[in-house]
C-alpha cells in the first residue's frame, strides 16, 4: 500500500546512545516531517524538509538531526539519547509545503521509543 | 501566537450516542482548520477540514463547521460505532503556514 514508513516500531535505548529513525514515502512527495508526540503535548514539530536537499528547524530540534537522503527518505537521528527524548515519533509527508492547508499530511505509523 | 485548544479526554460513550469534540482556536488571519483520527497503531489521518469561514467539513458521518465568531471548529457525529473508538486531533494551519496540533481527545465506543 502507497504511504510512508518508518522503522523501527519500536526501540529501547540507554541513556547517550545513539540511533536513526528511518522514513520512507512512495507518493511522490516534495516535503516531509518529523513530529514528536507527548502525552498533553500534541504533536511538535523537530524537522522538516520542505523540497529534496533542503532541511530546517521545527519547534522542539535540540538534540536532533536529519537527513534527507533522497526524494523518498528522511531519516532522523538521535546523537546521544536522553530520558527526555522518551515519546512516540512521527514521520509525514506532503505534497507540497505551501499547499498543505488542502491536502494535509500522510502519517506513518510511528516509532515508540524509551531512554532509560 | 497561535495555539489550538481541544477538550480534555478521555471520553466514553455508547455505541449510536452523538459525539462532540470540542476544538476553539487562537490565531491572526484566516487559519484552516482540520481534525485528524489516529486508530491504535497506526498514524494519523486527515479526517475532514475546512479553509474558510462558515466551511462545513464532513467525512465518514463526522463534521465541523468553521465558527470564526466563536473560533470554534467542535467535531461531531450523530451516531458513534465501535469503530469510532480511536484518538481524534484538532489541527490548525495558520497564514504563515504553520501546523498547530491539538493535545488529542481519545474515544472509547461500548457496545
């Protein structure tokens, strides 16, 4: 089914490793995200690449980077994990950035990860 | 800035009960306004939006109508199924094209 994917679903790591959260789109889409969930957070934007070879800040990059390694992947990395890092990520995608407001996102199912 | 804000959950109800979400927004301009579903285990969906003011989005039996007097966007159903039962998030998308998501309300259907 066409869509985005993330890898892994779900992750356990100890407190300053490091990991890659993998996203991959097949619609063709120019732009993708990386949100954060917490509980009576709502989402918050960490990343987000609005076209290939181009990559920007959200609301909440500290102790994030990213990669956009092609049109269809974006991957997010966590350089020394910490206990505050603990929530559920979400990859999106969309068709464009500035068009947003008519055809919204596509979510992938999520990565849950703990720091411990 | 802009911000949304969506009743706290979590609710319950019976099946064929009428649902309401209640979803009031703060923002400059003429923001669009979305609810997105989320089922257990997978990601969120677009469930409906609307882009201007007095726009009634509906899908699936839910709909919301964009209140900018009352800057309100409540989400509601006549008649939930079990099927209904998921995590339901009020979104806002500001002039700046900015994306503000709510906290989410989760809903239980009971047969």
């Amino acid at each position: 089914n066409a869509g985005v994917t993330q890898t892994p679903k779900f992750q356990v790591l100890k407190t300053g490793q490091s990991m890659t959260l993998q996203c991959a789109q097949d619609m063709n889409h120019n732009s993708m995200y990386w949100y954060r969930q917490d509980p009576g957070m709502g989402l918050r934007l960490i990343y987000y690449s609005a076209s290939e070879g181009t990559t920007d800040k959200g609301e909440v990059p500290n102790g994030y980077n990213v990669s956009r390694l092609n049109k269809r992947e974006f991957s997010l990395r966590l350089e020394s994990a910490a206990p505050s890092q603990t929530s559920v990520y979400f990859c999106a995608s969309s068709e464009g950035f500035w068009d947003r407001g008519l055809q919204g996102y596509t979510f992938g199912s999520g990565t849950r990860l703990t720091v411990v | 800035g802009d911000s949304v804000t969506q009743m706290e959950g979590p609710v319950t109800l019976s099946e064929e009960a009428f649902l309401t979400i209640n979803c009031t927004y703060t923002a400059t301009g003429y923001p669009s306004l979305f609810w997105y579903v989320q089922y257990p285990g997978e990601g969120l969906q677009l469930l409906l939006k609307a882009t201007k003011a007095d726009d009634k989005g509906s899908n699936k039996g839910f709909e919301a109508t964009y209140r900018k007097e009352t800057t309100s966007f409540h989400l509601e159903k006549g008649s939930v199924q079990v099927s209904d039962s998921a995590v339901y998030f009020c979104a806002l998308r500001s002039t700046g094209n900015q994306f503000y998501f709510g906290t989410g309300t989760s809903l239980t259907v009971i047969p």
